[in-house]
C-alpha cells in the first residue's frame, strides 16, 4: 500500500522548536514561583520574550505540578495534640423550636 505522503507520511515527531529543554524548564520553575506569581500566561510571555517558540497550553502542562504543589501548601493546615484537660471543645449547632407558639432560633 503507497502512502500519500510516501515513507515519510507515518512518521510522527514533534517540532523541535515547540520542546522546552533544561534552560526553559528552570526559566518556567522560577518566573512562576517568583515574577509570574503562579499564573502562566506572564510565564509564557517571558519565554516569548527570550525567543521561544512554545503554547499556552505547553507552558500550563509544565507548570501544572508545581501548582498544584502550591495550591496544597497554602491550604495545608498544621495538627497539634494538646493533653487532655487543656482544652475545651464546644460543638455549637442551631435549632427552631416553638416558644408561645412562634418558631424560634436557638444556638446551642
């Protein structure tokens, strides 16, 4: 069977152009974490600047595990153990309830 692009037509690579190679990986690591302030697009701007040749979506695919790493870290909470006796809990709740026959909020 003769492809219509002949041998060459099965061949799939991708451009050259539109990889990141070490430099521009360390360039993305540090303009999100520092200029960029953990938005992409001033990341891809900056490479575009510097002459690479590279997509949005590229340059979101790099940073998308150092943001999410971020995203856990600022929503990561710190657990301590007090002794017992220290400490009090109090689980409030709120309830209606029926005084002389009009409905009521309480706290409790």
């Amino acid at each position: 069977m003769l492809l219509l692009g002949g041998p060459d037509a099965e061949k799939k690579e991708r451009p050259g152009a539109r990889r990141f190679d070490a430099e521009a990986r360390n360039l993305v690591a540090e303009r999100y974490v520092g200029q960029a302030d953990g938005k992409a697009l001033v990341v891809f701007d900056t490479l575009q600047a510097r002459g690479y040749e590279v997509s949005l979506r590229n340059v979101q695919r790099v940073v998308e595990a150092r943001q999410h790493e971020l995203i856990a870290w600022h929503v990561a909470t710190v657990r301590y153990e007090i002794a017992s006796g220290a400490q009090m809990q109090v689980d409030f709740g709120q309830r209606f309830v029926r005084i002389d026959l009009v409905k009521s909020q309480i706290v409790v």
